[in-house]
C-alpha cells in the first residue's frame, strides 16, 4: 500500500503480484493488481492495461467471500473503473466515465466508514 501511496505503481503491481502468486485466494492482492495498473497522475489506460485490470478485478470478486465489507467496497469501485460497459466510447469520454465511476464508488466506501477516513 505504501508503494501505491508513493506513486510506485511498477513496484506496488510487483508486490500484489508476488501475494496473488503465493496466495491465489487473496482477493485483494488481485485488487491490488488492478490499481496499480492505473497510473491516475500520469496517463489513462489503453484497452490492453483496461483487460487486464478488468481480469484482476473479476479474479479479487471470485475470490472475495473472505473479504471485509470495506475492502469488497474497494473491489467494487475498482469494478466501476474497468467494467466492459464503457468499451466502445470514445477514449477520453471513457476514462473520464471510468474515473467518475471510481470516485463515485470510492464516496461510497468512504460514506460506509466516516471514522476510518
């Protein structure tokens, strides 16, 4: 989480692909995939980066029984980022959806856990 907090995305990915291989069932280390494959400061994602997150997210939901409600919250939102839906618009229109959809999801979470924040 550190790695994702500093902007290390490349290495963050490295580490919760390391969890996901040594605990298939991890669900949140496959969400931890799929985040650290956005670079939200720096670029949007190509329909490439988007399969694969969307992947990631589907494999944290298969395995998400074990998970806490906040943390099948932040799966969800993940969902709403890379869901199929927007494929087809165009590439702006669709990050931008993505994005709003994210943040829309995040508020959700954040509004579940007001003294987590």
């Amino acid at each position: 989480m550190a790695l994702l907090h500093s902007f290390w995305y490349e290495e963050a990915e490295k580490e919760f692909v390391q969890i996901a291989k040594d605990d298939s069932h991890c669900a949140m280390a496959h969400w931890g995939v799929a985040m650290s494959l956005w670079h939200q400061l720096w670029n949007q994602p190509d329909a490439k980066v988007v399969a694969r997150g969307w992947s990631e997210v589907r494999a944290a939901e298969k395995n998400q029984g074990k998970a806490t409600a906040r943390e099948r919250g932040y799966i969800a939102a993940m969902h709403a980022f890379y869901r199929k839906s927007f494929y087809g618009n165009s590439r702006k229109h669709d990050h931008e959806a993505r994005a709003q959809a994210y943040s829309d999801a995040m508020k959700k979470v954040y509004d579940s856990y007001p003294d987590e924040s």
